[in-house]
C-alpha cells in the first residue's frame, strides 16, 4: 500500500501494478462453453441472418426483461438509429448530453437533430423538468439514458410522452439485468436498447438488442435491421445490415450464462470500494438504490477539487502512472464536443458539474479485492495530500 508521496509512480515510486488495470474488461464466462458453442455454429453452417444462437440470445433476453419482443443487433448504435427510424420519429430528439457520443449520433445519422438537455445533479439522468421546457411542435421523440446502469426517471418520463404524444426510448447500454421500480428495464416507454459491446456486463464482442412490447415496431425493426426485406422476402423499407452474427451471440449466450457471477462479484467490488473510500474528503463513490436490482458495472468517483486540491485529470494521471486507467464516462459532455459544441456554446449546468467530477474505476471479475484496496489507497493518498501534490508536480513530473 502506499502511505508516502514519495511512493507514488508519478514521484518515481514502482507503479502499484505489473498488468494494467482497466474499465470494461470482458466477462466472457465459460471459454470452453464458448468454443463449443462456436463449433456447433460451424457444424450447423448457419453463421449469421437470424441463426438459431442470435434466436436463442433474443429469447432469453426477452425473458430476462420481461418484454414480448427482444430484436438483437450488431451494436447498440444500430439499434439505436433502427428504433428511431422503425418509429418514424421526425425532428428533434431530447436527450442527455451526459452520455456517449454514440446516443446523439443514432439520432442525427437518421437525420433527426439533437437537442440535449441538462441532467439531475445527483443521478446524472435527464431531469424531467427540464425535458419539459424543451418539448416543442419539432419534438419527435425524447430518448432518456439509464446512466451507469441507474435508471432514468420512467415515470416522469413516461407522462410527459404521453402528455405531449411524443415517441420515448431509452437507451439502456449501461442497464442489462438492472431495475426501475423493481421492474426490468427492458420494458419501459416505447422501446429500449441493450449494449453487448465487450466493454459490458453481458458482452457479445460486439452486439445489441432492442426490447420492445410493440409487435408491429418489432416485426418493422426485424425486417430493417436487414435491409428493409420483410417477412413476404419483399424489400419495403429502406433497411441497414445491423444484424447479429453467430460467433457474437455464442459469446453473448456464454457471458449472459455468466451474468449473476459477474453481477455479484460486481456488487462485492462497488461495496469494497465504498467502505474503502468512505470519508475520503472531497471523493464519493456513487451509490445505487439498495431497492432496485443493477448490474455494478459503473463504479462511479467523483471528485470534488475544491476540497481536495487536486483536479481531476491529475488524479487520472497519477494513477495512470500506476497502471490504473479509469475512464471519463462522461467527460467532455456530447454538447461540448467539438461535433455538437454550438457558437456561444450550449450551457449546461449541472451536466457539466458532473463531467468536470467524473471518473470510472475498474472493476469486474477480473479485478480482486486487493487490488481495489490497492486502488483505494492511491486514492486515498492523493485525495488527503492533493495540495501537496500539486505543488510537487510541476517540478517532478515531465511535461
Ligand atoms: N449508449 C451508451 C450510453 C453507451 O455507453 C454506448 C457505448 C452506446 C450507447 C453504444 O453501444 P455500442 O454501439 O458500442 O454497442 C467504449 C465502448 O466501445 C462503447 O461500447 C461504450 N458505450 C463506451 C462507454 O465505452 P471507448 O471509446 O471508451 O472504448 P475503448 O476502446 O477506449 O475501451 C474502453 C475500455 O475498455 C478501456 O479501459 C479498455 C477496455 N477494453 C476494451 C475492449 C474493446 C478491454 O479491456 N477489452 C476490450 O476488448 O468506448
């Protein structure tokens, strides 16, 4: 453990790692049962377009959250653009700017224009307040964003759609296996949408799948998702390549095996985490509601400079020289990125409060508990010696 500034990797001290460890490393569950998977599929010589695993994968999904339809995906990203698209939303979408990149980028490659909303200072989702100033005639659709797996305010939500008779999604990349409400997310608004990217709690390589309780949006998905040839084998729509291949969903069906391993060691290591920096001046691990179900994928710091001294992006750094590379899910925020940042740009208050505080730190079954107490002790140091560390570093660490 580290007690001295001087044992930091950053004042010349031996990294606290030999391996780096990072955000999103994959749950990939029973190798073996993987490969096996993978032969059968290449025994079964049915490799993608609707095979008999990416069917399984839709079925199990389906059953997990509770909803009539599950339509896997390549990634979310499609999933996103087919939802939007297979809707017939027009306009404008309101959205957080709190989110990845991918979430405006759906809307606007489908030709529809995102507004971004600020978010809730405590849960970092859109605040429904301030999604209501924003409706107007142009709204298609408002499309909420269940942030590091915390679910975003449905009800709210779900009202206020229905109030002004505009579409509502949820983009539900961090939330597979988490609740709202202690229903499954899956079900909510008019349809939601998974991540299966490596970097998830159940990954499939790459993939996504969109739950929906709408047949007829299901059955208009599934036909666009390959290129617009409905179930008569007639192309009616204007589709997209977005589906999911065999290899993806044999590793999706073997980390989904795995996922209440992975969600336990999860919620073990987000706890560890917790009491370890519990009282950490200027650091709060972010808690999840005890009364719903998630997936602790997102171990969320937030860092307070006022009160310890010490930006954040020092503390990044300082730990990257450690081999601990914590991510900046999300910072910068969409809105001041330089693809959607505006000229005055766009303020958002508490969004950019929040952005300015962030860092995800690693975790998943790959990480022990002694290298979260390993973690934490940097933290710890860094936090209740920021200003001493700050001075020391424009003399010791090179530009
Ligand atoms: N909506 C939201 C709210 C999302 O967060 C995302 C994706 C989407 C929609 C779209 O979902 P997909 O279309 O991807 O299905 C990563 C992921 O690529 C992205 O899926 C994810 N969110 C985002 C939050 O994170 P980057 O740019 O941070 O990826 P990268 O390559 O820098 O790696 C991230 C971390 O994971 C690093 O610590 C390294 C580690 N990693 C990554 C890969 C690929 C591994 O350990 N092993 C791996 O195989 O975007």
């Amino acid at each position: 453990m580290k007690r001295a500034l001087t044992d930091l990797a950053v004042f010349g001290g031996p990294a606290a790692f030999l391996r780096p460890l990072l955000v999103g490393m994959p749950t990939v569950g029973d190798r073996a049962r993987f490969l096996a998977r993978l032969e059968w599929a290449l025994d079964n010589e049915w490799l993608t377009n609707g095979g008999p695993l990416a069917t399984e994968l839709e079925g199990r999904i389906a059953d997990i959250t509770g909803v009539r339809h599950a339509v896997a995906t390549c990634n979310a990203t499609a999933a996103l653009q087919l939802v939007l698209r297979a809707s017939g939303v027009t306009g404008q979408v309101i959205m957080p700017s709190l989110t990845f990149a991918a979430t405006p980028h759906a809307a606007s490659w489908v030709g529809l224009e995102p507004v971004f909303c600020d978010v809730d200072p405590v849960t970092g989702c859109l605040d429904p307040a301030r999604v209501e100033e924003l409706i107007t005639p142009a709204t298609g659709a408002i499309l909420g964003v269940h942030l590091w797996g915390r679910a975003a305010p449905v009800a709210e939500l779900e009202m206020l759609a229905a109030e002004h008779g505009v579409k509502l999604f949820f983009d539900a990349a961090h939330a597979f296996g988490c609740t709202f409400g202690g229903r499954s997310i899956g079900g909510f608004g008019d349809a939601e949408v998974f991540s299966f990217h490596a970097t998830k709690t159940v990954m499939a390589f790459e993939g996504g799948a969109v739950t929906t309780d709408d047949g007829e949006l299901a059955e208009r998905l599934v036909a666009l998702r390959n290129f617009g040839i409905d179930r008569n084998k007639s192309v009616t729509a204007v589709g997209m390549n977005a589906k999911m291949s065999e290899a993806s969903a044999a590793m999706g069906l073997t980390s989904l095996d795995a996922f209440e391993e992975t969600r336990e060691r999860n919620r073990d290591n987000h706890a560890l985490y917790r009491s370890e920096l519990h009282g950490v001046p200027g650091i709060e691990v972010l808690p999840f509601d005890e009364r719903e179900r998630n997936n602790h994928q997102y171990v969320i710091l937030l860092t307070d400079r006022a009160v310890t001294g010490l930006h954040r992006d020092r503390l990044r750094t300082l730990l990257q020289a450690e081999k601990v590379f914590p991510r900046l899910y999300f910072s910068p925020p969409c809105h001041l990125m330089p693809v959607y940042r505006t000229d005055p740009p766009l303020r958002l208050e508490h969004t950019e409060r929040l952005s300015e505080r962030v860092l995800a730190l690693p975790t998943g079954p790959s990480v022990s508990f002694e290298d979260i107490r390993r973690v934490c002790s940097i933290v710890r140091l860094a936090a209740e010696r920021g200003e001493q560390i700050d001075a020391m570093w424009a003399q010791a660490v090179p530009a």
